[in-house]
C-alpha cells in the first residue's frame, strides 16, 4: 500500500489530491484547502476535507481503468499534473489487463 499527496494549489481543483494504492485498488481523492492550518505547500492538511473521491479496481481492463482515472484527474487539475499523478500510480500498482 503507498499514499501519497500532492498539495498543487491553485492549479487543482480543492488544492489537493491524494492518492492511495493497494494491491487490487487505487483510489483517488480530491480535498479542499483548509485555510485555517495556513496557505503554504509546508502547511499541515492532514485534515483537509474531502469533496470528491475516485475508486478502481486494477484487476479489469487496464487501458480504461487508466481512462477512467486519468479523466477524474483531468477533471481536478491541469493534464501536466494528471499525467504525472498517472505516472506515479503506475509505479505502485501493476494494472492487470483482462483476455476476454
């Protein structure tokens, strides 16, 4: 299991985007900014709130798995930040493409 969280500001939707891996799930979660801990990226927002939140099996069709998490991410923030949160998940998990 890996977490990370990319604290991107204005140019996100929220300001934050949080990630969690397992091995069979990736989930994607958008967060407000909580002011009240400061407007900095040094800033503690642990407990930011959540307003959006994404799941995907990994086990299913790989390509639109990574469609559907790429288009959630697209809809948070810049394509930049999107294609690099993607690259990022790719090196946590092993998408799994199913043979019909």
């Amino acid at each position: 299991m890996a977490t990370k969280t990319w604290k991107l500001g204005e140019v996100c939707r929220g300001g934050i985007i949080t990630v969690i891996t397992t091995k069979t799930k990736v989930t994607i979660i958008g967060k407000q900014w909580d002011f009240d801990k400061g407007s900095k990226r040094s800033s503690d927002q642990s407990g930011a709130k959540e307003f959006t939140r994404c799941e995907a099996d990994v086990n299913g069709n790989a390509n639109a798995t990574k469609d559907k998490l790429y288009a959630f991410l697209r809809d948070l923030t810049t394509s930049y930040h999107s294609g690099q949160i993607l690259d990022w998940i790719e090196t946590k998990v092993e998408f799994v493409q199913s043979h019909w």
